[in-house]
C-alpha cells in the first residue's frame, strides 16, 4: 500500500470545498482571515496598538475613547511614523446622531516661514528634512478635542497605557525596524533623536530587541497632569520653540498659542450604489473622489481584476486626479479653485476624455514634495455603532528627524507639503497649512429612501500612495465582491511618476509586458511601499475587520 505523506493524508480529510477557500489565493498578497466580532473591533498597524485601544472598548469606553488611547500607543511603538509631534484627521461615524462629523488637526507653518527667506538660504525647493521643516504640531489638541466633543474618559486615561509602554519597553517588531534602521543616518544627525531612538547611540533595535522610551513617558505625563496647554502654552512648548530656533526653524510660541482645531464637513461621490467620503483640502482626499469619478463609467468587473486593460485604466485615472492635486490643491484658503469645481461633470468629462484605453500618456510628476509619508491608519468601532477612521503622521520617517533633547519624541517635517512656486495652491507662506497626504476615508451604502447608512471606515498608509490605495481597495470590495481581507490582500500598483509605476509581484508577467507595450514604464517593485491599511465594514449584526498583511498590524474584537 502507497504511504501518503502527512499533509495529503491531512487534506484528504478535509471537504474539498474548504480546501478550494482556503487554498484559492491567486493573485494576493496573503492569507489572512476577516476579523469577525459582535461588540466592538480595533484595527491598527500595531499589535500593542490594537490590544490598548481593545481594552478601553472592553473596559466600556467608546470608539472615541479607544481611537485616541491607540494613537497615543503608536506613538510609543512605531515612533518613526506617528504621535504628539506630527498632525491628525479623522472621520468619525456618530451612531446616536446618525450622521458624520469630520476633524482637521493639522498644524500650519510658523510665523517666520517665508518662501524669502527659505530661498536666501539657498534653498531651490523645500527642504526634506531639519529645522526648516517643522510646522505646528496639531494632533494633540486634536486627541483632546474629540474626548472632548464625543469621549467618555479624560485625556490623562487615554494616555496611561502608553505612558507604561514606554516607562517599561516593548519588544521591537520586524516591519517597525526596517522603518527604524532606513533612518539610523538621518537619526544619528541630531542630538535628541540620537540619544532617544539609537541604542547606544549608534544603531536601530533589532527585531525582538527591547526598546524603551523614559523621557517619552515623562512627557505624557506632563501632558496627562496639564493638558495640551504643555505643549501649545507651556513648558513642553518652550522647549520645542527654544530647541526649532538654535537649529534654523521658524515657530514661535504664538504660532502654538495661536492652533486651532477645524470641524470640517467630508467631501464625496458616489459610486455604484456606495458613497465614498473624504476630508476636504488641505489634503488629497480629492484625488481618490476623481480617480472614481473618471473611472465609474467603465465595466471594470469586465474587464477582470488586475487584467492589463484594469491597471491601465487605474493607472491612467491616477495620472490625471495626481495632476490636478498638484496644480490646484493646497491650504484651502489659498486655492484659486473648489473641491466642487474639480468634481464637477464638465471637468471630469474634460478629464475623461484625455483616458487613452490604448496607450500610456504623459503627465506631469506630482513632485517630491506630495510623495513621501510616513503615516499610521487606524480604524475603531464600538458596541454603540459608532466608527472612527482616523490617521496620524510625522510625514517622513522620523519626520524632520529633529528630537528635543528630553522629549522622547520626533517633531514633523509636514513643511515638505509646500512648494516655493508661488503661483501653486500650497505655496509656502507665514500661518498657511501645508499639503497634506495623510488621510481618512469612510464609505456609506445608499438605502432604498435615499438615506446613507455607514458601511465601511477605512484608509491606506503611505504618502502618494494613499488615494491609489483607497480606490482600489474599494473597486475590490464592489466591483468584485472580495470579502474584506481579500480586498487588502489582493496584488497593487502605485503609480510613481511619469509613466514608472510598480507592480506586486504575483501579478502575472504576461500582464506586465503588455502594460510596458502600452507605454508603461515597470519599476523595480523591490522596496517600493504599497501602502499600509486597515478597515472595519458594518455587519447588519456585528462586525468585520481587516489589517493590512504589508504590515505588522492586527485586527481584534470583543
């Protein structure tokens, strides 16, 4: 007799119909299950994370009081991307009002930041890191204004977990480090990022290797003690003022008195049944609005997922919408145009018709300065109905790679979103808001009378990549039927600049030949990011989540 080996002997025992589902992952990028749970659901892109911000939901806090507790805790455990230092959105879902309420927290640049006097410094386009770069920390007043609007518990509780985090240390985890060792050079520049986040002062953790962050846990707790008055009234504030300017910076301590938080109502269109919600400028959320726009008049279930006819139309939509946010996008109060106006019928079907179905066209580079990010995207529910998608971010990898000594923490370089040609929407100028790439998005399903009722809270990280992310994971979910993981799993492009793009590599190589016969310029997909994301969709009881297989993260309910 025959001796099968063990795991055909273990398949032979399984219904075939199971092994085909758990077996029939062609074109993806992993193997995942959707998240499934009948109360309340975090899903972030760390695992200590997504534990903290269950907890507070466990514990009978709301999804408000759960979002802001897990910003806090990326901000200890992926400090490369995220925390007090940087800027924050978010779209939150209020399940009692039965309505969507959107928060801009972004900083805006200091009172000393001229384009005169960034090009007598010799500067021919905005620095990409340093001093120069730093603009108003927003998140925190941000974190403090929605406890304070929807929350159930105080700042100080929000905070506690991750001021633990970092007193007693975590071990590092693998896709945080290749984050952390691609900016040791840039890290070991500066004084307070070298002590703070350089193991003896030279290098990056290793993956497992215990990391803790004591003058980090200081600070929260003065902020937990006094408030976000610290930072934008006080001592913590003086610090980072004091600090910006020995090293060539333009904030000044009216620049932190003075931030506001905005209430902003989401833009959207819809598409197919659904209505896709962004944040209105001074961030690209307009991009992946017309991206769906110029695209929903084609049958692209026809013409079949990832086929060479659905990435060139994907990638041509993207070329377009990127045009655009780059021409008219910026602080909306130095736009010549509306969000309206580019959304419009007669300027999409001006667009629309540039869509070549046969052949790559030029467009222009969206610039360095829209590009690059690094971000973190979270999303939570509660038991009560309400969803908050919610994304925060020091722009680049540790930002502008500044630390003042003691602090714990990275300021941003959101500066880079502005550009020294005056005649662009994100002109630099003294108190503007810089171009923003970070962004939230929230789908809602239209009921049969008309009503929106919300449907899914979800985004993808990483910079430029960000709107390309949002459309197609959402093409995957109505055009396909994916189911929520699968929609995140399956095989992207990022169209990079021109007529380059990258494509996963499970993509088959016939359909890349075609595309470079069409005119599309392949690049390299080998370190190139393809975004970071996470999702949670209302079940009609309960519901489903997802985190993204390009990260460390994890999704988990209760």
């Amino acid at each position: 007799m025959r001796i099968l080996p063990a795991a055909a002997v273990f398949l032979a025992a399984i219904p075939s119909q199971f092994v085909h589902a758990q077996m029939d992952r062609s074109g993806t990028m992993a193997g995942r299950s959707t998240v499934y749970a009948p109360n309340g659901v975090v899903a972030s892109s760390q695992p200590l994370a997504t534990g903290a911000g269950l907890a507070v939901l466990q514990r009978g806090g709301n999804a408000i009081d759960a979002a802001v507790t897990t910003a806090a805790m990326l901000n200890v455990v992926e400090p490369m991307m995220t925390g007090v230092g940087g800027d924050m959105f978010a779209i939150i879902w209020l399940a009692d009002e039965q309505r969507m309420v959107g928060l801009n927290a972004s900083g805006r640049a200091g009172a000393l930041m001229t384009r005169e006097k960034l090009v007598d410094r010799g500067h021919e386009s905005m620095p990409r890191s340093g001093a120069e770069t730093i603009t108003v920390p927003g998140a925190l007043a941000g974190w403090q204004t929605l406890l304070n609007a929807y929350g159930t518990i105080s700042l100080a509780d929000a905070l506690e977990p991750a001021i633990q985090m970092a007193e007693h240390g975590f071990p590092a985890s693998p896709v945080i480090v290749d984050f952390w060792e691609g900016a040791q050079e840039m890290l070991s520049r500066d004084e307070g990022a070298r002590a703070t986040f350089l193991i003896d002062g030279e290098r990056a953790p290793s993956a497992g290797e215990w990391f803790s962050n004591p003058d980090f846990a200081r600070t929260l707790r003065l902020i937990a003690e006094g408030g976000p008055d610290v930072l934008y009234r006080g001592e913590l504030g003086e610090a980072i003022v004091q600090r910006v300017a020995e090293l060539g910076g333009f904030l000044t301590m009216d620049d932190l008195r003075s931030h506001r938080v905005d209430w902003v109502e989401p833009i959207s269109v819809p598409y197919r049944g659904y209505r896709l919600h962004e944040l209105p400028p001074n961030g690209q959320g307009i991009a992946a609005l017309e991206m769906l726009r110029l695209l929903e008049p084609f049958d692209l279930k026809a013409l079949g997922h990832n086929s060479t006819a659905y990435l060139h139309h994907l990638i041509e939509a993207k070329k377009l919408a990127y045009a655009d946010l780059e021409h008219f996008v910026g602080d909306p109060g130095n736009m010549r145009v509306t969000p309206d106006d580019l959304l419009s019928d007669a300027f999409i079907d001006a667009r629309r018709a540039l869509l070549d179905p046969e052949r790559a066209i030029e467009r222009a580079d969206p610039g360095t300065a829209i590009t690059a990010s690094e971000t973190t995207y979270f999303t939570v529910a509660d038991r009560h109905g309400n969803m908050v998608s919610f994304i925060n971010s020091i722009a680049s990898a540790f930002g502008s790679g500044v630390v003042v000594p003691g602090t714990g923490f990275a300021l941003q370089n959101r500066g880079v979103g502005f550009s020294l040609d005056p005649d662009r929407a994100n002109a630099v100028a003294p108190g503007r808001r810089p171009f923003h790439t970070i962004i939230p998005a929230f789908v809602t399903k239209t009921a049969a009378d008309g009503r929106e009722e919300p449907w899914l809270s979800y985004g993808v990280m990483g910079g430029a990549m960000q709107p390309q992310g949002h459309v197609q994971v959402l093409i995957n979910l109505v055009d396909f039927g994916m189911d929520l993981q699968q929609a995140f799993d399956a095989a992207r492009f990022n169209h990079l600049a021109g007529n380059r793009v990258a494509i996963e590599s499970v993509v088959p190589l016939e359909v890349r030949q075609e595309l470079e016969a069409m005119g599309h310029v392949l690049a390299d997909p080998v370190g190139v990011f393809f975004g970071g994301g996470q999702a949670i969709m209302r079940l009609e009881r309960g519901w489903a989540a997802a985190s993204e297989p390009r990260m460390d993260g994890m999704a988990a309910g209760h």
